[in-house]
C-alpha cells in the first residue's frame, strides 16, 4: 500500500514538473528575449509558485507555526487554482498558437531574415560601379558600441503571437480565479430547500433546518468568514442549525479565536455537530470538546428525540482508523420507526446505511459541489450525490456544496452556500 502510495506521488510530482516546465516555455521562453529582466523573472516565478504550494499544501501536517502557515497559503493555494486554469487555457489555445505560426509561415517570404545584410552592396555601389567587394569597410574599433541588431521579422512575429496567445490565456486563468475568490470571500448565499417527509407529522410543517458544511476555518478563512457565516444563517430565523463536518483544518490553540462567532449561532431547537474528515486531520477529540463549549451539541454516533422527529447524527469514516468510524446501530438501531428521522452524516457515501436504518433524511457536505469546474466530473466517481437533493428509496439526501472553500478559497461553477432546509408534512 505504501507502495502505491510512493509511486502514484512520484507521477503527481513528475506530472506537475512536464507542466510548469511547458507553461515556462510558452509564456515565458517564447514571450521573452534571452538574458532580459521580463526572462529572469518569469524563470523566477516559474520555480518559486511550485514551490510556495507545497510548502502550502505541507506546513500544516508539518508542524509548521501558524503564522508561516498563513504566510504561505495565499500565494501558494492561489496559484494552485491559477495553475489549474492557465494549463486547460493554454491547451485551448494550443491549437490557436500552432495555425497562426502556420499562416504566419507562409505569409513570410523565404529571404526576408537575410535582407538587412543584402542592402550593404547596394550603398557601397552608388559611390563606385563594379568596385570589388574589398571596398566594404572593417570592423572599427567602436564596433562594440554598435547597437544590437534587431530581431528578423519573423521572430518578432513568432513572439508578438506567443505574446498575444499567452497573455489571452493568463487574463482568462487570472480572472477566473480572481471572481472564484470574490465569491468565497463574500461568504456564502442562503438557498431554501423543500423537503417532504412522509411520517412528519402536521404540527412539524415548515420546521426549518439551516445546513452548514465544510466551513474549513483555516490559513486563510479566518474569524470574519465565520462571522459572516454566523450572521447569515441568524438571519434564517431556523428552527435548529445542523453543522455537518469539515469546521476546521487546524488545531484548536490556532483556530479557536477563529471559530468564536459560532457561539452567537441561535436556534430554537440548539446548534448540532458532526465530525467530518478534516477534523481527524486537525484532532477530532479537542474539536468536539471545544464546540461543545461554543454551545454546539455534537453528536457522536448518537440521536436526540425532538418534539415531532429524531435528530441523529454519525462520526465520519475518516474516524475508523482510530476506532471512532460511524456507528448506524448506536445512533438509529433502537429508535421508534414509527418517526421520521434525520440523519447528519458527513459524507454522503453513508447513504446506504441511513437507507437499511430507515432514516428519511441524510444532510450532508463533503463534495463541495466540486468547488473548481470541472473537478465536479472527479466528484461525481466518489460520490453518490454531489450537491442537491436525490432519493435513494425511502430516503432522500440532500448534499450542501458549503460555506467555504478547502486550499485555494476559489470556487467556479460551484458557489458556496449555506442551506435553509423545510421539512414538510404530507399531512398539512
């Protein structure tokens, strides 16, 4: 299994080495004249952005302190959603690049980079008809001083359509990212989602559930973003508030003053919790501790009776490698089946289990909707659902793409959100 492991980040690794070796040449060999500044720095940048990802992909596992982790997670998770869009650009553009370098070939005559030569026996024979071609004068001693000569025609074409093609590409790739990132950092929009539950009872019509996931409060999602967050979903006026996993990436000491905002989350029915995957990345067990002293319930493979259903929720997979996975038979297996149940569970790959446990409802987080276009294809081979809502036999899902972002705070074509879901009764 190591193994593997090794050898498929080998290809990773050595696939992202042939990809910023073949940006550097578009954009910036092909672009630039040798030896100039625009060249030195291009060059520059071209190994110090790999560089400043893995640092940012690697100083938290690596115990790194908190404020180096900041330092380097903007430029480095930016240009990793900058990396993703500038290669599908420029691999659109490839094609544009090579018909114009063909057009511009035939259009060249074949002489044109020789001409600036052939125009000195021209000069010379205006002074003296048939002079042998001794009368060309030397070399002086101030040849040095002499400008450079400049480039052939068609090499300054060759570069003006590399400049245009590259340049097209890097507006398109900068700018999608830059309004991804406006998107996140705006915090997340509210959708309103009706769900009708067979065995709700009347009186529990319109009972309102704000749905939060994947929040991840981390290096660069601070303080302000949950306090957006924490604003927004007040602003619902809900019945009871459902934190399905995936809080934090990071460890209490350097996140707690983050996640303050969450104690002014006000409900009805109480603020609930469920571990997702990046708490076991960011120790799980100090986490469910402190949101439960934020005034958050968490439930850990457990379920509350609440006046017209039950409320249940499951630890994460993630938790199985150390021995707190989820645990379907603690939380639903001696409940009354005669009332409606829902069901907090991470991941939507628990579907299954909440289907043969009777659940009526899962909410769910954990896909981001894909976040960045077109990772929802990537999404969609792991997951059963990958935002919305679907029925998988007497049980419906409802996924939250979230309300932040994970490495790069870029979304596109899968906005954050927060989700107000209705309940309601056939019996109303």
């Amino acid at each position: 299994m190591i193994l593997v492991f090794v050898l498929v980040a080998l290809a990773v690794l050595a696939l992202l080495v042939l990809v910023h070796r073949w940006l550097w040449v578009r954009l910036v060999r092909d672009t630039t004249a040798p030896g100039g500044l625009a060249r030195r720095v291009g060059t520059s940048l071209a190994i110090a952005l790999p560089l400043l990802s893995v640092a940012a992909l690697t100083a938290g596992r690596a115990g790194a302190p908190f404020r180096v982790q900041q330092v380097v997670a903007w430029p480095g998770f930016l240009w990793l959603a900058v990396l993703l869009y500038l290669t599908l650009t420029m691999l659109v553009a490839e094609p544009i690049r090579a018909l114009l370098l063909r057009r511009l070939a035939h259009r060249t005559p074949s002489g044109v980079a020789a001409a600036p030569a052939e125009q000195v026996p021209a000069a010379a024979g205006a002074g003296a008809q048939g002079a042998p071609e001794e009368v060309r004068e030397a070399p002086g001693p101030d040849a040095a001083q002499t400008p450079a000569p400049a480039p052939a025609p068609e090499l300054s074409r060759r570069r003006f359509v590399a400049r245009t093609v590259g340049g097209a590409a890097a507006a398109v790739a900068v700018g999608t990212v830059a309004n991804g990132a406006y998107g996140v950092l705006r915090g997340p929009s509210v959708k309103r989602v009706r769900v009708p539950l067979a065995k709700l009872p009347r009186a529990a019509h319109g009972f309102r559930i704000a749905v939060v996931s994947d929040v991840h409060l981390g290096p660069i999602l601070g303080r302000g973003h949950t306090r957006r967050i924490v604003d927004a979903v007040n602003r619902t006026q809900p019945d009871l508030i459902a934190v399905v996993g995936d809080l934090v990436d990071g460890s209490v000491h350097d996140l707690g003053p983050a996640a303050e905002p969450l104690r002014e989350l006000n409900a009805r029915h109480g603020a609930y919790f469920v571990t997702g995957n990046h708490e076991y990345f960011s120790g799980a067990r100090q986490w469910v501790d402190h949101v439960r002293e934020l005034g958050l319930t968490p439930l850990e493979n457990a379920r509350r009776a609440l006046p017209h259903f039950d409320l249940a929720g499951v630890n994460d997979v993630a938790g199985e490698a150390e021995g707190e996975g989820p645990d379907f038979q603690a939380a639903l297996g001696d409940r009354d089946r005669d009332r409606a149940a829902v069901l907090l569970a991470h991941q939507p790959v628990v579907i299954h289990d909440a289907v043969r446990h009777g659940v009526d409802l899962q909410l769910s987080g954990h896909t981001h909707g894909g976040q960045l276009w077109p990772g929802n294809y990537l999404a969609e081979l792991a997951n059963p659902t990958v935002a919305g809502l679907e029925r998988y036999g007497d049980t419906q899902l409802y996924v939250s793409r979230g309300a932040g972002a994970w490495g790069p705070p870029v979304r596109v074509g899968a906005p954050s959100d927060i989700t107000v879901v209705e309940l309601a009764s056939y019996q109303a």
